[in-house]
C-alpha cells in the first residue's frame, strides 16, 4: 500500500464494552457442541468445474472512509475479545499458539511448528517502526517466540504486573493494530486475485469490487483475512480444501455493490467453514459453528 493510513483517523468510542457482550459465541471455545446444519449448501466441490471464458475484469474500488476503518477497527476488537483488555493476551482451548492484541494474533512458543503463521512479531515490528515500542521484555520475546509453551503457562502468570503491562500497551495501540490489518488486507487482494482458479478469477474480481464499492462492504473483506487469512495454498486445509477469503469469494454467488453483496459473502463465509469443519480430521470442530455464524452474520449489516 502505497500510503499508510495515520493513526489518528481512528477516533476509538464505546471502547467501555462490558466483558458481556451483546454478542454470543464470541469465544469458540465456551460454545456447546452443535450437530452440523444438513448438506444443503452449494459449495464449490474439490475439483472446480470449467466455466466460459470472460474477458478480464480489474480490481476497481474505492477507497475506505476514515468512518469505515474506525468501525471495522473496533468491530475486529469486539468480535476477538469482547471489548475486554483482559482478552488482548489470551490463549484459545485446542489451540498451541497464543491469541495477542485487538485481533488475536497469533504467537507461536520457539521450536512449534508455525502451521497458521505467527502475525504477532510482525504486528509489533509494525508498531516499533510507527513509533510505539512494546515493553522491553516483549520485544526481547519477539524474536525468539512466545515465553509460554502451553494455555496452563499462561494463565499461571496472566495477573502478573508483566501480564497488565503488555494487556496496557494492547489495549493502547489498539489504532495502530488496526492500521496494520487494514493494510495487510488491501495489500492481499492482489494475492488473492492472482491465486483464484483461472475459471474463477472474474468471478472473485467483481464479488472483491461488489463488497469495496458497498458501503460497510471492507469490513467483511478486512475482518475475513484477519480471521481465516487468505487461503492461498491449494494443499492447505482439511482433505486440501483451504477455508480462506479465496475461498469464500470463489465459493460466493456474484454480487453486485449493495447489501446483497453483503449477504451473498456472510453466506458464502458460513458454508466454508461448515465445510472445514465437515472436512476436519479429528471431531469437536463443530462447537465453534455457533460463534462462527454469529461473526459472519455481523457482515451483513452495513
């Protein structure tokens, strides 16, 4: 991106959000086990049929209003933490990686295998460089991974002064880690267009344009990446079907700009990741259905 977005448009409010948010299943792990919804989704099957050639569509959108990446900012902060500071450092059950800052960034100990990326040290590199240094016991981390090896470690130490020092310093930063994932998104959708099925790719081009060019449409597209990323590697995933915003744009019926478009992805969102979760290995994913639809259908709304 060629310009960054100062932090200063971020005018952060509500920022007072009660640790009950008004919205359920924001943490997966507290949900019930939920039996699958039944096979009545149109999602796209392993092999991608062939479709008649197009001539090329481009990228062509607007531009996000200061308005926008604010409320999308602090819709990513609820939706990963429940507006809780004490969520900024936190560590999912089933996960080997810690959950850092408004996004839930993930923070691999030193010597784990990195199988979802490990965000955080490049979020705090980005901060460092926009002149907000983390504390320096962080930064020493940073480098070598993160200083627990396990949720248990973790908790152990989670009302420490260091623990409040680093949920401050979070909870501080919040605009910054924000223009970060702003920015990581608008620089991906050249990826993503670059890596759809060639039978596919007017199809993502103009359901990318339908949502940039709706208004309230870059919040599902920024909040998508940050969530499930990008979904680039065709061996990644369960049974080599990946469950990223490729996915999702591939998978969605083409929109045009307006709240269609809005629905047509929340749609599109929830059948990849009920398809994940049909695909997965080990049982016990479906738990996490009942958040995930709650945080798709917050795409729908402008």
């Amino acid at each position: 991106m060629k310009k960054m977005i100062h932090s200063s448009i971020f005018l952060w409010v509500c920022w007072g959000i009660s640790a009950c948010s008004t919205q359920t299943g924001i943490y997966p792990e507290a949900q019930p086990p939920v039996a699958l919804p039944s096979a009545d989704y149109d999602v796209l099957p392993s092999q991608t049929p062939q479709q008649p050639h197009r001539p090329p569509q481009q990228l062509a959108h607007r531009t996000p209003t200061a308005e926008e990446l604010r409320v999308t900012g602090e819709k990513i902060f609820r939706n990963e933490t429940g507006g809780q500071i004490s969520k900024t450092v936190h560590w999912n059950v089933g996960e080997d990686f810690a959950s850092m800052g408004i996004a839930h960034f993930t923070w691999y100990p030193a010597g784990r295998a990195q199988r979802h990326g490990n965000t955080f040290p490049q979020v705090l590199n980005y901060m460092t460089q926009r002149g907000s240094p983390p504390p320096a016991w962080v930064q020493f981390a940073a480098a070598r991974g993160a200083p627990w090896f396990s949720r248990q470690t973790l908790f152990r130490v989670k009302h420490t002064p260091q623990i409040k020092e680093l949920e401050q310093y979070l909870y501080r930063t919040r605009g910054l880690q924000a223009e970060y994932i702003v920015n990581r998104a608008k620089q991906a959708l050249p990826r993503i267009v670059k890596a759809a099925h060639p039978s596919l790719k007017n199809k993502v081009i103009q359901n990318i344009n339908a949502l940039a060019n709706t208004r309230g449409g870059w919040y599902p597209l920024i909040d998508y990446i940050n969530f499930k990323g990008e979904g680039l590697s065709r061996n990644g995933g369960y049974n080599g079907q990946n469950w990223g915003i490729l996915q999702v744009l591939e998978n969605m019926r083409p929109s045009r700009p307006g709240i269609g478009a809005l629905n047509a992805f929340a749609d599109s969102a929830y059948q990849i990741l009920v398809r994940r979760v049909r695909n997965a290995p080990r049982r016990g994913e479906e738990r996490w259905l009942p958040g995930w639809r709650n945080r798709t259908n917050t795409y729908r709304a402008p």
